[in-house]
C-alpha cells in the first residue's frame, strides 16, 4: 500500500512538472510563430508560396505537438489506473 502510494505521488509530480514545461513550451511556440509571421509579412521580397509553406509547416507542428500531448495524457492516466 505504502509503495503504490509513493508510486502514485511521484508520477503526479512528474505529470505536473511535464504539463508545465508543456504550456512554457507552447507558450514560447506560439511566440515565435507570431515574431516570424509579423517578419514575413513586414518584408516585401518574400516569395507568397514561402509563406503559404510556413503556414503548413506551423499546422503541422501544432498537429503533432497537440498529437504527443494527448499520447502522454493517456498513457499517464492508463498507469495511475493501474496503481
């Protein structure tokens, strides 16, 4: 009993300690993504095809991030069920 409650209080620290270096990480994502879009659109030599690109590749990064979070949060729940 001791151990699984050990056990339990840990991987809740490490989920807390992982959903905030998740936020912190979108957070400074998002940042950048909204410096970068303000650059491209600011500079008049920048092809618009370049730009259609970042945005693909700014939707692919927000799919997969979202994606790995959601793979975390499952399988975290799936552990602490089983304790």
């Amino acid at each position: 009993m001791y151990s699984t409650q050990i056990s339990r209080q840990l991987l809740t620290a490490q989920k807390d300690a992982f959903d905030d270096f998740f936020s912190t990480m979108v957070a400074m994502h998002e940042f950048v993504e909204k410096m970068t879009r303000v650059f491209y659109e600011q500079v008049i030599w920048f092809p618009e095809e370049t730009m259609r690109l970042y945005d693909q590749w700014a939707r692919s990064c927000k799919t997969g991030r979202d994606q790995m979070k959601m793979t975390l949060d499952r399988n975290m729940n799936r552990v602490m069920e089983t304790l």
